[in-house]
C-alpha cells in the first residue's frame, strides 16, 4: 500500500484498457535476433506514441520476471547506457526505483532520469510487471539532487508507463513489451519514436538474453 503522498506524486493516470487492447496497434518492423523475430507495433494514446515489442522464446516465464524485477542488475546486462538503477522502496510485489541514463555528448540532448513505481501480478499462468512515473520532485527530491549532479541539465520525462506481460504458450512464452513515453525536452515525438522503435527490439533481446545466461 503506497501512502497519500506517494498516491499524489503518481504522475498522470494510465490508460491500461488502451495498452492492453489489440485493436488499433499497426505494425511497425520486425527484427531478427539470435533469439527469432522480434516484432514492434506502433499506436498513440491520448497523443502519447507507444510500442509494442513481441518475441516468442523457449525461456520459462518465471526467469523471464526474475530479470525485470531484479532493477539494481539491469546496468550490467541493459544495452542501454544505465549510469544508475536503483530500487528506492520495496513493499511486496510493489517496488518504486529510479534510473539514469547517460545520453552520449555528441547527440546535443541531456541525459534523462525517471522514477517508477512498478507491481508484479501473478494472472493465472501468465505474469506481469507494469510501471507509471511518480514525480521526482514531490516523491524522492534527493534523486533529482543526485541526477543533477550528474548532468545539471538532466531532464525527467513528462510521460513514461507501460508492462512487460509473459503468457506461456505451448512453445514456451510470449513476451509482450509495451511502452508508452514522452522523453520530454526539445527532441520531436517523430524522432522519439524512429529511436525507440529501433531500440525496442534490443530491449526484449536483452531481457531473454539475461534470463538464458543466468539460467
């Protein structure tokens, strides 16, 4: 249970019955990986572009989650440039964490930070981990004091939820990712989209990857 001031701080209020929805999701690429083809689909919600990653893999679901779940690992084995990812409060399957990303110096745009609050669910045979911001600023005021310590103009995105679903299947499971964000700044939401499309199918990748070395 999440107290009032951290209920307030929740940033914006998901449309989880949109994500979720099959309809309106057009397919974007498909990508192949040393795990099979990996597929994104695009649709906007509210305004806000989101993807949709899919993979079929022989990984089990219960290693699959273990890597999700498991924040503080993700700057070892994240192809993304993780400069921090930690969990900042953990109360059963609900842990709120933080993340900064290094943005490298020749793009012109500052790095990015977020807070999430993200809760695990058992749904009979299939699992999931869904997150939404949580203002840094009202929530957790020292990790907008640390990130800009790390780049003072670091920016925390105005927009940024989605879930990771795992259903088991008969060839093993299915991994669903979607997310929904705005990365906030100057950048475009064209150009947001053309780099989160081609970074999407690497961030399923290194999930299965992750849940293939450990196991």
């Amino acid at each position: 249970m999440i107290t009032g001031l951290m209920a307030a701080a929740l940033a914006g209020t998901p449309d989880w019955a949109s994500l979720t929805s099959t309809s309106g999701w057009k397919a974007v690429t498909t990508k192949s990986s040393e795990f099979g083809a990996i597929g994104v689909w695009h649709k906007e919600i509210d305004g806000i572009p989101c993807l949709l990653g899919t993979l079929q893999t022989d990984v089990p679901v219960a290693h699959l989650m273990e890597i999700v779940t498991d924040i503080p690992s993700s700057t070892r084995w994240s192809s993304a440039d993780l400069g921090v990812s930690e969990t900042l409060k953990r109360s059963g399957n609900v842990q709120e964490f933080w993340q900064y990303i290094n943005i490298p110096n020749w793009t012109m745009v500052a790095d990015r930070f977020w807070v999430l609050r993200g809760e695990r669910a058992v749904l009979g045979t299939a699992e999931r981990f869904r997150w939404q911001r949580i203002d840094a600023a009202s929530a957790y005021p020292s990790v907008v004091t640390r990130a800009r310590e790390r780049d003072k103009a670091a920016v925390e995105p105005p927009t940024n939820w989605g879930e990771w679903d795992f259903v088991p299947n008969s060839e093993g499971t299915q991994v669903q990712y979607r997310a929904c964000a705005d990365v906030g700044g100057s950048i475009p939401q064209s150009i947001q989209q053309w780099i989160a499309t081609r970074t999407m199918p690497d961030t399923v990748g290194d999930v299965v990857r992750e849940a293939k070395r450990r196991h």
